[in-house]
C-alpha cells in the first residue's frame, strides 16, 4: 500500500512538473505584467513640498523642464525592476542617494530615468511622504506633482 501511494504521490508530481513547464506558468522578473493606467478625468493632484524637500523638488522640476514627465502612473509592483534598470551603471557616492525621476514607483520610471545625487534625508524623506500621500491610491492611478 505505501509503494502504491508513493507511487502515485510521484506520478502527480511529475504531471504537475510537465504542465507547468509545457504552459509556460514561470513567470520571469523582466517578464511583468504592466500597469494599465485607471480612467480618470484628471490626475490627482500631489502639492509637493519644496520647503521640506528642496533637494528632490529641484530634481524633479529640472527632470520635467529636461522633457521628463511630469507625471506618474502609480505601479508599485515594478519598483524594484525600475530601480534596478533606472540606476544600472550609476556609480553609488558617498553620502548620496542617487534620486530617480520618475520614481521607481512610477510605471514610466527604470531605464531612462534622469538620476541626481542629492541628500539621504532629502530623498529618503521625500520618498516616504510621497508613498504616505499615494497610499490610498491604487495601482494605475495618474499623479500629477505640482511645487508650492
């Protein structure tokens, strides 16, 4: 009997293995399914702070007038592979962060992203009041980042 249930345990887990090879199911890390951008009439607007983070506020602007969007499609599930593609062969600096714009966060941010240097605590705390402000906003919502 235990031969038997071995057996059979072994012959699922062999069907299990050639249909999930033969249907493709792995899904690859470059292989994302992309945001689709929600139907809004208008973007939400995000009154950006200068004050509190001039360092970013002064990236982004400079991005934007450099032919940058100036705004974001939130997709949170690409910020890794956008940080990733947007910083690749960016040279690290100590005491720096290197600022993405668009942010990693953002479905038209990684490769080609305008980088700057700037301050850990500006970036970083940027980064965190941002992510506070979106936090009720799925996925594909249009953000557009106006400066006080």
């Amino acid at each position: 009997m235990k031969k038997m249930i071995v057996t059979v345990a072994l012959a699922v887990i062999i069907v299990a293995s050639v249909l999930s090879w033969r249907t493709g199911s792995e899904v690859k890390p470059e292989e994302t399914t992309p945001v689709i951008q929600l139907e809004q009439e208008t973007p939400v607007q995000l009154l950006f702070p200068t004050n509190r983070y001039p360092e970013t506020a002064k990236h982004i602007q400079d991005a934007v007038e450099n032919g940058h969007p100036a705004t974001c499609t939130i997709d949170r599930d690409g910020a890794d592979e956008n940080r990733k593609l947007s910083l690749r062969g960016i040279e690290t600096k100590k005491g720096y962060d290197r600022d993405e714009w668009p942010m990693a966060m953002c479905a038209e941010g990684g490769e080609g992203a305008d980088i700057e240097y700037i301050s850990p605590s500006d970036n970083r705390g940027a980064g965190s009041w941002v992510g506070n402000q979106l936090e009720e906003y799925p996925d594909g919502t249009l953000v557009e980042f106006i400066f006080e």
